[in-house]
C-alpha cells in the first residue's frame, strides 16, 4: 500500500508534464500544417543526395544533359 504513495503522485507529474508539453507546442504553432511536412519529401529539388557537389550530380532519370559548344 506504501507503493500508492509514491506512484500516484510520480504518475501525475507525468501526466501533467505531457499536458504542458502539448500546450506549448500547440501555442508554438507546431500543429498549424500537417501535410505540407509529408508532402515536401516528395517533390526533391535535384534528386541529388545531401552533401553532393552541384559539379558532380547527374542530371537523373528524364532530364536531359544541357548540350555543350
């Protein structure tokens, strides 16, 4: 029964500190737009990997190589 002592009032701070979390970040506009997040990754810019160097990128599947000269 002792154990009730500690383990409420351990659950309640959690529970209260879940409520606070969510409330910051429903004030900090961090629920505003839930698709655009989902959709972004589908619409890459240059197919290139992250860290690659414009020079070194291949032009990818249905793009052309500009002509040179």
């Amino acid at each position: 029964m002792m154990i009730l002592w500690v383990v409420v009032p351990v659950a309640l701070a959690f529970v209260a500190a879940a409520i606070v979390a969510y409330v910051r970040a429903a004030r900090a506009g961090q629920f505003d737009d839930l698709e655009t997040p989902a959709i972004r990754m589908l619409f890459d810019d240059d197919g290139a990997p992250a860290g690659v160097p414009p020079q070194q990128r291949s032009p990818g599947p249905g793009r052309a190589e500009p002509k040179r000269g």
